[in-house]
C-alpha cells in the first residue's frame, strides 16, 4: 500500500520520540492539529498521546529517589527477603522506578564477594548529574528513562522484579508498563510491587478492580498478599494482559488513576 504524505509525517513523529526536542515537536503537533485538516489532527493527536506518557511529577522527577534495602524489606511481601538471599550469580533483579539504586547497590555492598551477587538493573526516570553509582565489577546497570519506550526485549531475563513507589504507580500507560514487566519476567520468576492499591482502578462493564483484583484475573499470574503489597508469580511462558485504556489521572504522589477495560 502507498503511504500518504500523513503516514510518513507521522512515522517521522514517532522517529523522533526520544528527542531533546520533543518539546518543539509537540508544539508542531499542536498547530498542526489547530490549522490542518481532520486526518491530521487526528493523526497528531495520536503521536501525543505516545509521546506525552510522562506525567508533570515524573519529568520533573519530584518523588522520592532514596529508598534502602531495609525499607524494601520492610514494605515488600515477606517472602521478597527469601527470594533476594537466594538468587544466583547468573540470575537477574529489576528494580522499577529505583531512584539512586539505593536499595540494590545496599545489595551488593553487603555480599562477601559483589561477584557471587545477582545481575541487577535499576531503572530510573533521571539521575542526578552529580550521582555516579558504583559499578560492582558489573553487576548494576543503570537505565534512565521512560520504562514504557525502553527497548526490554533485549534485556536479560528476570527472576526477581520488584517496584516499590515505582514505575506501575506512576506509569499513565499502565497496559505497557504491565506487558513489558511480564514479558522481561522469566516463568517461575516473581513480581513484588508496593504502592497505594486504591488509587488504581480498572472499570469494567459492571464492576470496578483494584490492581490486586485485576492482576488475579490474568490467566498465568500467581498473586499472594493483599492491598499494596503484592506477590505476582509468573506461571505460564506468555502473559496477555487485558486490553484498558486511561480514563482518568490525577497527578498526585502517587498518582489516582483510573482505566476503562475494553472488550476482546
């Protein structure tokens, strides 16, 4: 199929996501959509939608970026203490929305020996410039950015996911934050999340889910614990998550946010 000179402006958008300029392009977006036909307003009106996934907070980082281990420890689901003192040097920990990765290099600091430790991944919106963390022989890996545009596919596998004031509390796409989570997660490996359970609402055509209620609805989830502190384990190779859209976000700290399901 021949594409309009619409398809290849808006491929052109999209290209240009992770630009320092994006802010420049949003402008363009906008009186696009003000001053031009309705195909390219609606069309630009859908590359906002993807580029904008950040919320005011997150751009401009203003949460807490400090968490320890023993505060992990602390508000994590017990069993997550057990599950870290057993991981393998070949096996690999994500921490979503990990600030300065206090929590894993607390981690590794503590080994006899960093090499023994797990592969480990903090993933951060930005770091402060001055903040250069240690590197462990290798084995803490920084990602900054936007979770949700990350290219995880070509990640390590993890055996252990943990989020705690994270990525899936701030997340505004919340359906591609909870896909890629499951696909990096390996099978028999688990998810640990704590956040403010009801500020998460999914509505349905005759009821409204929490996150925890959502999640146990998913074929191949395993979830234990309750409210906001959540025990998922992936039982099965591949994840399907429900199809939602955002409905409403109310950008606090953390945010309320609620999701429309939509029919299959």
């Amino acid at each position: 199929m021949k594409r309009t000179s619409i398809d290849m402006f808006i491929a052109f958008l999209k290209g240009m996501r992770k630009s320092p300029f994006k802010k420049i392009i949003f402008a363009l977006i906008l009186s696009l959509s003000l001053t031009t036909p309705s195909a390219w307003a609606l069309s630009c009106s859908n590359v906002f939608d993807d580029l904008w996934v950040a919320s005011t907070r997150v751009e401009k980082n203003k949460f807490v970026t400090s968490r320890d281990l023993w505060e992990y420890e602390s508000s994590l689901h017990p069993d997550f203490k057990v599950r870290l003192k057993s991981l393998k040097s070949d096996q690999h920990w994500i921490d979503l929305g990990a600030g300065k990765a206090n929590a894993q290099i607390d981690y590794l600091k503590a080994l006899p020996n960093e090499r023994d430790g797990a592969q480990t991944t903090a993933v951060c919106y930005k770091l402060d410039r001055w903040f250069s963390p240690p590197k462990f022989s290798g084995k803490l890996e920084i990602k900054e950015g936007l979770f949700e545009s990350m290219p995880t596919e070509k990640w390590q596998k993890a055996d252990l996911i943990t989020d705690v004031f994270g990525v899936l509390s701030y997340s505004r796409d919340m359906h591609t934050s909870l896909s890629k989570t499951f696909d990096l997660l390996k099978k028999g490996g688990e998810l640990y999340i704590h956040m403010t359970n009801y500020s998460t609402h999914f509505k349905g055509a005759t009821q409204s889910l929490t996150l925890e209620h959502f999640l146990r609805s998913i074929p191949g989830l395993q979830v234990e614990g309750r409210f906001g502190d959540l025990k998922v384990t992936k039982t099965q190779d591949t994840i399907v998550v429900p199809p939602f859209k955002i409905d409403t976000y109310r950008d606090d700290a953390p945010p309320v946010r609620t999701y429309i399901l939509e029919a299959e």
